[in-house]
C-alpha cells in the first residue's frame, strides 16, 4: 500500500532546488536513452538505461508530478550518478530509471493539479489492482479515471514494464517516510525479503499504510503479477535524501547480482562491497 503528502497541506511555492525537466536530446549521448510514451499534454517520458544483465531493475520518479518533485530530482541525481559510476552497475544489473511518469504534473508545481495529470487524473489511482470509482488522499476525492488504464502515462507505463519483465520495482513518493511493499489479494512478492532490505540500507521503516484506503495502486498491479514492488516514501517533501536512496538501490543490485554468481565461483569483494550497503545515522 502506499502513503502520500495530503493534498490540502501541499504548498504552492517553488522548492528551494532546480527541478531539471528532461530534454528531447539526451545530454548523455553515452548511455540509452527512449521514451516509453507520451502524457496527454506530449511530453515524453523518458527512461534510461544502465547495464544489460540477466535481472531486470526498474526505479520511478514523479508518478505525482510537482506535489512529489523532489522524487523526480532523486531520480535525475540516481541517473548522473551511476552514468558517472559505471561500476555502480553491478554484475548481471539492468537497471532502468523513468524519473517523471507525470510530465504534465510535474510543470504545474506543487500544488493538487501538479500531482495529476492534464486530464485532472490521480495516476496512483489509475492502475488495475482493486481500482476504483471514486478515489481519494486523505479526505479529499481524486478522480481515478473512468476505468484503470485510461491515461496515457499508466498506459505507457504498463507497456514498459510488460515488455522488461521486471524482477523489482521502486516508485519513489513523498513525504510519509517508509517502505511500503505493493500488495494484492494473497499476492505479496518480495514481502520477506525486499522490505527488510530496503530498510536495513535506506534506513526507512517498512509500514503497513491503515490511514485511508487507496486504490488502484502501481505497486499493487505489480504484485498481482508476481513482481516484487515497493513505494518507498522519503521524509522530506523537499530534498532528495540522494544517500539513503543510493545506498538501497545498490542493496537491492545486490540482492540479484550475488545470486547471479550463486553456484559459480564466489566473488569476495563484491561480497564485501555488498555488506557495505547499510545506512547508519
């Protein structure tokens, strides 16, 4: 399940970092670069990629536009930083990251209309897994589309993550500061180890979320098709907390490229490297 900023506390002033909003020419000509689709206003939605290896990573920024936007910052700081680190891909890593799943939110700033889209939707209502009708955050109703799936953005999400297979995936939220793994009916994958682990190297608590009922959730849609998904909500509603997030990607690289090696010869330093990825205070 997942936790949000409420709506009616959301403030309308800038934050106090510049939100890059990713360009049509990639100004890293070094590592792939696509869009997965378009949002309804025709910005694309950029993904990119690092390594090629057997298992699959998928990280998400701004599915809640400019009311979450220090997650999109996170997730441009992730991308500079493992194009800069190459070797931050570990073995056997495909690694993707989609900064902003809500372009159209994104440019209307922290506000209730930045954290839908253009067609006034909430996009972490719009998704499969016990959708909805009538949606809310906290008291406040949110449309959730007319069926799941009706915008363009969750639509082009599905596709993607259909056609990568992936083997975990984060959303990045804020600002309720936990992990919170996706769930549907008795499917609950990655609930006994991926939550653990992500709270052992983020320092995030993992939570149940029991404030409101949510529906039509991306992490939800995502365990009911056997995938391991969490949303991991940052404390702040303004910084990116680039070090607590950085050390839980590399965790969960971890989780996949130590069993990649399982059977063959053991690897002590990436052994040794992996225990490193513990967040203390």
């Amino acid at each position: 399940m997942i936790a949000e900023t409420p709506a009616e506390t959301l403030p309308s002033t800038s934050l106090p970092f510049p939100t890059l909003i990713l360009p049509t020419a990639t100004p890293y000509p070094d590592i792939p670069q696509f869009s997965i689709g378009t949002s309804w206003e025709e910005r694309d939605i950029w993904a990119w990629q690092f390594g090629d290896g057997f298992y699959t990573l998928v990280l998400v920024g701004g599915i809640h536009g400019g009311a979450e936007a220090n997650t999109v910052r996170l997730s441009e700081l992730l991308v500079s930083h493992f194009r800069e680190n190459p070797n931050d891909v570990l073995p056997g890593i495909r690694l993707f990251i989609i900064p902003v799943a809500n372009p159209d939110g994104l440019v209307r700033g922290r506000s209730l209309s930045g954290r839908l889209n253009a067609h006034e939707v909430d996009l972490n209502r719009n998704w499969g897994c016990e959708w909805s009708d009538t949606a809310y955050v906290r008291d406040t109703p949110v449309s959730p589309g007319p069926r799941p799936f009706s915008e363009l953005e969750t639509m082009a999400l599905r596709t993607f993550f259909l056609s990568v297979s992936p083997d975990a995936v984060l959303f990045y939220h804020s600002a309720a500061g936990g992990i919170f793994m996706g769930e549907c009916g008795d499917m609950a994958p990655g609930v006994d180890w991926m939550g653990p682990l992500l709270e052992d190297a983020t320092g995030y608590p993992v939570r149940k979320f029991t404030a409101y009922e949510v529906s039509g959730d991306a992490t939800n849609w995502l365990a009911e098709r056997n995938v391991p998904a969490a949303v991991v909500e940052l404390y702040s509603a303004e910084q990116p907390e680039f070090e607590h997030n950085l050390n839980g990607v590399m965790a969960l690289q971890c989780h996949f490229a130590l069993d990649s090696i399982t059977g063959a010869q053991p690897d002590p330093v990436l052994q040794q490297r992996c225990d490193s990825y513990m967040w203390r205070d």
